[in-house]
C-alpha cells in the first residue's frame, strides 16, 4: 500500500510539474522568444513571405550528398502534421473555446520566425557524419555556435530518450487505441504489425527514414486536408458563422463566465499551449530534420520549416477547427475525454458513418509518420553524442522495440514523462536561439543581398566569425 500511494504522489507530482512547465512558464516564454525573434529579424513572415511560399519549388533537387531539402520539410511535416493536429485541435476547442484556435494562429505566426531561426542554426552549424548525411540541430549549434558542449550533451540525451524513444511509443499506442476502439483489433496484433512496418524503416536509418516521408507525410496531409476542404464548402454558411465565433470568442465576447479577461486569459493559455504541441516551434526537435538536408544557402531550410509551421496551424488546425464546429458536435463544457474521438465523430457527420475506416487510416498514417520522424530526432541527437556504429545500430533496435511495446501499455506516464523532457530542452533551446540571435540575422541578411544579385550560394568564408565556428568543407 505504501508503495502504491508513493508511485501515486510521484505521478500526481508529475503531472503538476509537466502542467506548470506548459501553462505558466514554456507557453509565454516560447510567445516571447517568437516575438523577440520576429521583430530582431525585421518581420521575415512578412518580409519574405515570398520565399517561405516558394520554398517548397525546387526542394526536391537531387542531393549529391546526403538528404534533399524537401525530404528533410517532409520528415517535419511527418511529426508535426499529426494526431496533435486531430485531438490537439479538439482538446483546444474543448479547454479553451473557439477562441483558442485563433491563439493557435497567433503562436504558429512567431512560431514561423522561431522555425526560421532554429533551422538555419542547424543548417549552419551542422556536421558531415560518415554516412554520408549531414546532422544538425540544437546541441550541435550550442556547440559549434555558442561552445556549450556540456550543455548540448544535455539537451542531446533528452531528445535521444524523449524523441527518440517516448514519442514513437505514445504514438504507437493512440494508433492501437483507434484500431482497438473503432475496429476491434486486438492491441497486440497492431503491436506486431507496427513492429513490421517500423523495422525496415528505422532499421536503415536517415535516409530510409527521408524516403518513406518524402512521399507519405505530405500526401496523407494532403488528403485529410481535401477532406475538411470539402465538408467547408459544403457546408459555407456554418463555416463561416465558425469562424465569426472564434473571433468573438478569442476576446472573450463568448465567455459564459469569468469575464472578458478570463475568458480571453483561457483561450489564449489553452490556444498556446496547444499550438505549441502542434507546430513544435521552438522545441528544437525539427531542427534535426533542417540540419540535414544539403542546400546551397542555410536560409533555404529556413524559409521551408516556417512553411511547415504555416501548414500544420493555420492550414491543417485551421480546417479541423471548421469541421468540428460545422459538425454541431462542440458543446461549451464538455467533458475533455471526449475531444479524442471528436474530429473523427465529426467527419462521420458530415460525410458518413463509412468514414470511420478512412479516419482511422489517416490516423495510423500520421502515427506512424510521427514515429519514425521523431525516431531521426533521437538518431541524430545520439550521434552527437557518438560515433560508434554498434551504438548507433543498437539504438534503432531499441528503438523498434520500444516503438511496437507501447501499442500494449498504459502510457500515461511516459507521456507526461515524454512532455516534461521536451518542455526541459525547449528552455535551453530557446535560450541559445537568443544566444545566437545575431548569427540569424546575418544569415538572413546574406540572403536578401544575394537575391539581388543572383548569387544564391552561401560563402561562410566572407563572414570570418562564422568560419571560425563552422565545419571547414561544408560551405566551400
């Protein structure tokens, strides 16, 4: 009984300790540090919004080493465009109101200068590995950038254990929850299947895992995303009608209690925090995924993960958003349980009871997806760590492992184990994003003078203090 109710107040402990992380010090900090970062770099949302929305044309230009620069926006846009974007979106809806969504847009607009920032630190500080794929990211420019090396090995062992290991597994068990639910299969039988699916995967690394994105990800995306598309426009009053609402709502002119400033304070808590979950700005996980593309210019995998931050919040939270409040489903107060099976329920609405199979197809897809991008997360990470190819290897066993378990075990704790980590790294990133503030601004600088003349290759050699830090041959 003792050790029960001590395993009971260290859960308790937990979960106060992940919902303070997130609530009261991560969300405002992440909205500052975006702010921060967006009026420093003179508004590139805005400024170059032109290439942000053309990022994507010619990204897919064969690399002649390592991945190409769309199949590292492919792997983000695995991880972030995910179940986050099905119930996170509902959860919002459910915590905050309608006007959370609208909060949501706002993080994912700062959120847009933070992804720049973080990827072009990755891209400009990243390091050629012996197999022949670039890696990069958070620990690797708080090495190179600002010669936090304890530091960065700190920030690396969260993100192999958080993004390497809980994730996929948190992952693996929604997917097993939806099949077990909707379908009736047995959890072990997705546990096996998974296991199947995620070996070949994971097992071949990097660039395995750049492949199955680079065609999966953005067309599962795609697809969810011309469903909610077609329940909008057949339903145009409703959607608009929605959106009036969460503009209402956003400032507290819908609130049923507390007031203008509660209901305001209450959406933008739960619209933050839910954003931030969503397009993982800041976080420093996707910064794995931009550190390891080849480019010309580091700005390139810039302008493409902000792109990504635009997709997954505005685009993707924007729609589902739309076809939960068309649906009539969406009630002030409801019980947060339900908001897991709320964008499913519906889709089933609008078109159909026969889209409860679909549904749970694009569900195992971004599951899935998830998994394995958040997997190259952890693999780059431990490869900063070490070089040792049994290591390396054994990891990715593990991984697969570790990955198929959670389709049969109560996870609650290691999400919010999962949660804590990554709330814990976002701090120290978020800190070297302002540590090295002025490396972005000259990167970004460097580019809008280039555009001018044409010259789209970055030379590392014109700015000798950046030289000085980055590896010698990547930007000859």
């Amino acid at each position: 009984m003792v050790s029960a109710s001590v395993a009971t107040a260290l859960e308790d402990a937990l979960m106060w300790s992940v919902n303070m992380l997130y609530s009261w010090i991560l969300v405002f900090l992440l909205i500052g540090v975006g702010v921060a970062l967006t009026a420093y770099l003179h508004v590139p949302q805005i400024k170059n919004a032109k290439d942000i929305f053309t990022s994507i044309s010619g990204s897919r230009t064969e690399a002649l080493q390592g991945i190409t620069s769309f199949q590292a926006f492919a792997v983000g846009i695995g991880t972030r465009v995910g179940i986050g974007n099905i119930a996170g979106v509902a959860l919002a809806l459910v915590m905050g109101g309608p006007g959370a969504i609208f909060w949501m847009w706002m993080v994912a607009l700062v959120g847009m200068a933070t992804s720049f920032a973080e990827s072009v630190l990755a891209q400009v500080f990243k390091e050629r590995h012996p197999d022949g794929v670039f890696r990069g990211g958070p620990e690797y420019y708080m090495r190179r950038g600002l010669g936090w090396k304890k530091t960065g090995i700190v920030f690396a062992v969260i993100s192999v254990f958080a993004s390497g290991l809980a994730v996929p597994m948190v992952q693996v068990n929604t997917v097993a929850a939806t099949f077990n639910a909707n379908h009736g299969i047995p959890t072990i039988s997705t546990m096996i299947f998974m296991f199947l699916l995620l070996m070949p995967v994971i097992l071949g690394g990097l660039r395995s895992v750049a492949r199955a994105s680079e065609y999966l990800a953005p067309f599962m995306a795609a697809v969810y995303i011309l469903i909610a598309v077609i329940v909008v426009l057949m339903n145009p009053v409703a959607a608009w009608d929605s959106l009036v609402w969460i503009f209402r709502s956003a400032f507290g002119l819908d609130a049923a209690a507390g007031g203008i400033l509660g209901g305001i304070f209450v959406a933008l808590v739960n619209g933050a925090r839910r954003g931030l979950f969503s397009n993982e700005a800041g976080l420093g996980t996707t910064p794995h995924a931009a550190g390891s593309a080849t480019v010309a210019h580091p700005a390139q995998q810039g302008f493409l993960q902000a792109f990504g931050v635009f997709i997954d919040t505005i685009v993707v939270c924007t729609v589902t958003a739309l076809l939960i409040l068309t649906s009539g489903l969406y009630e002030a107060g409801m019980d947060p349980d339900l908001a897991g099976s709320l964008t499913a329920q519906a889709v089933s609405t609008h078109l159909g009871n026969w889209m409860a199979l679909p549904m749970s197809l694009i569900i195992f897809v971004f599951g899935y997806t998830t998994a394995y991008g958040a997997y190259s997360y952890g693999q780059s990470a431990l490869d900063h760590i070490t070089h040792n190819k049994v290591i390396s290897y054994g990891f990715r066993v593990v991984a697969v492992i570790v990955a198929s378990l959670g389709a049969i075990l109560s996870l609650p704790v290691v999400w919010a184990v999962s949660d804590l980590l990554l709330g814990l790294g976002a701090l120290i990133n978020l800190v070297a994003l302002l540590g090295l503030m002025k490396v972005v601004r000259v990167i970004l600088g460097d580019w809008n003078k280039r555009k001018e003349t044409g010259d789209m290759e970055f030379k590392v050699g014109e700015y000798p203090e950046l030289e000085a830090r980055a590896e010698k041959d990547i930007w000859v």
